[in-house]
C-alpha cells in the first residue's frame, strides 16, 4: 500500500525526489474516473492533485488515513476544504509559486488582441500579406482595468505600468489605502466605473459563489465596444454564451481566454467560430520556472506533514488535527 496518491500529470525533479524517497502511487489520469479514485484512496496518507481531481466531501470521508491534501497550483474551487478542515486534514497549496507566470500570460494575451499576432500569422500562413489588413495598436496611453487586485491581478498591473498604460482597479476586499495600491499609483473604483473605463479588463478573481457567471451580458454590454476582455482566473466565472453574443454583436472588440466554464470545453462552442477570440488550453501557470517551484513547494508540504513536521504552504492549519 502506497503512502501518496498522485491522481494527474504532476512531474518535477521533487516529485521524482519524493517517488524515490516515498511510497508513492502516480495515476496521472486517476482524476478522470471518481470511482477508482474513491477506491484507491483508502489507505493512502497524502492526495497530490492539480485543478481536476475533484477532492469531494464524501472523496474526504472515504480517506479514512489521509492527512494532507496537496494542491498543486493556486485556485482550492476543486477541494472541499470545509470537508477536509473539519476531518482534521491538511490542505496545501502553492498560491505564489506560479503568479509571475499567470501575470505574463495575460499581458502576452493582451499585446495579442492589440497587435492581432495570432490572425496576422494564420493569414500570412496561407499565403496572405495583407499588412494594412492587420494595422494594431499601442497599449500605451490606454486604460487596463484589473478585476481582482490580489498577488497575481498586482503583477499584471506592475507590467501594465511598464507600457505606459493607466490602470484602475476592482475589488471588493482590498483596502484603498494599502500599499499596493498606493505603489501601483491606481484608482480603485467601483466595478461599473471600471467596466465603463477599461480599454482592456484583465480578470483575476477567485471562483466563489459571488463570483461564478459574474461576467455575462449585463457587463459586458457596460463595456466599450472597442474594448477586450480577459480572463486568466477561473472559467466559471464568465457567462460564455453571453460573451459571444457580445462579440458577435459588435458590443467587444474582441477577448482571450485560458479558462472555460468547462474543461476540455465543448468543441461546439460558439466561441470556436469567432475570430476576434483567442483561446489557450488554461495554460497559464505552465512554464518550466512556475511549475518548478509549485511541484517542490508541495514535494516539500508532503514530505514533511508524513514525517511528522509541518507544511509552510497551508491553507488551513500546518499539521493534521485527525486522529489518524
């Protein structure tokens, strides 16, 4: 019997580290059948996961042994932690590890929509060289309006700056008077404001009930019609038949994005067939620097909640309060 489940693709020189040093399960596609999983798990003292393994309350009850949940990546909307806190479980998680990476993904998505690189190259592919067809323009001197201003919406905006735009902001929890905002030299205004404002909005907030399906054509309609939106967070939270309505409507200039409502999304989305949308497979925290330094900080989480030690990178409390 295994110690550690690894139920998806997480690879890494510590994940090789652990599986030399630890007894460890590695079932990459696990995630994709929850009755193996719910069977497999029995035993086990540490579940490795990244954002598919749906880590459910009755998943929790079946871990009769489990002692840590490890996530790695930022986002928790996969794990009930509610169930995981109250059974005593350890939940871990690497909400830093992987921010630079996401924040570089939404401004290369931004200079994209504005330059039009993606269409420009498929035209050119087929023979095109229609230059004036693909006439772009600059990000400096416009308007970016960032909903969410946590670690990752703050290092958009600090890159933002870099291109001399001008940056408002939205959100609900963040003090006015804080330093980040006072150091990003930003307003921090009210969300219709923003919409009314933004010449492109970036979307970094978490997935919670207040903001799934928060964007959809109420929004969007709010917005400029020469503005594009994007969102690098989590897909649930955009209304996605009401975004390609807007676009199709003239009501956006255009979007990108990494996330989808559903994931793989549906190969008949509407969204497939529009050209001023730019889609990538939720990509973002994926480079070889961000995915190095989330695969050790929870390689390290485990390794030291099984040894009796306690994780750096929790969410709830650094060691197991189970009786197990």
């Amino acid at each position: 019997m295994s110690d550690i489940l690894v139920t998806e693709n997480i690879t890494g020189d510590a994940m090789d580290q652990l599986r030399a040093e630890a007894s460890v399960s590695f079932e990459p596609d696990l995630w994709s059948d929850p009755l193996q999983l719910k069977e497999s798990i029995r035993g086990i003292k540490a579940l490795v996961v990244r954002n598919q393994t749906q880590v459910t309350s009755e998943l929790i009850e079946a871990a009769e042994d489990l002692k840590i949940i490890a996530r790695a990546g930022a986002g928790l909307d996969n794990i009930d932690t509610d169930a995981a806190t109250a059974a005593g479980i350890v939940v871990s998680f690497a909400p830093r590890a992987n921010s630079i990476s996401v924040a570089e993904l939404a401004i290369g998505l931004m200079i994209n929509l504005a330059r039009r690189i993606s269409a420009a190259d498929q035209d050119t592919r087929t023979g095109g060289w229609n230059r004036q067809a693909f006439t772009g323009e600059e990000l400096s001197g416009k308007t970016l309006g960032v909903v969410g201003l946590g670690r990752i919406g703050i290092l958009t905006a600090t890159r933002a700056k870099v291109f001399g735009m001008n940056i408002v902001a939205h959100d609900d929890y963040i003090d006015p008077g804080s330093v980040a905002v006072q150091a990003l030299d930003t307003r921090l205004v009210k969300l219709d404001a923003l919409l009314g404002d933004a010449y492109f909005l970036s979307c970094h907030v978490p997935l919670t009930n207040g903001t799934r399906g928060m964007f959809n054509g109420e929004l969007f309609s709010k917005m400029k019609p020469s503005a594009f939106f994007i969102n690098t967070s989590r897909g649930e939270v955009v209304e996605e038949h009401d975004l390609a309505l807007a676009l199709k409507n003239g009501v956006l200039a255009g979007a990108a994005l990494d996330v989808r409502q559903t994931e793989p999304p549906d190969p008949s989305s509407p969204l497939n067939s529009i050209p001023n949308v730019i889609l990538t497979p939720h990509i973002a925290a994926f480079t070889k620097e961000g995915q190095s330094r989330v695969v050790d900080a929870v390689c390290r989480d485990v390794a030291a909640v099984l040894e009796g030690g306690s994780a750096v990178n929790f969410f709830n409390f650094s060691e197991p309060r189970c009786a197990k």
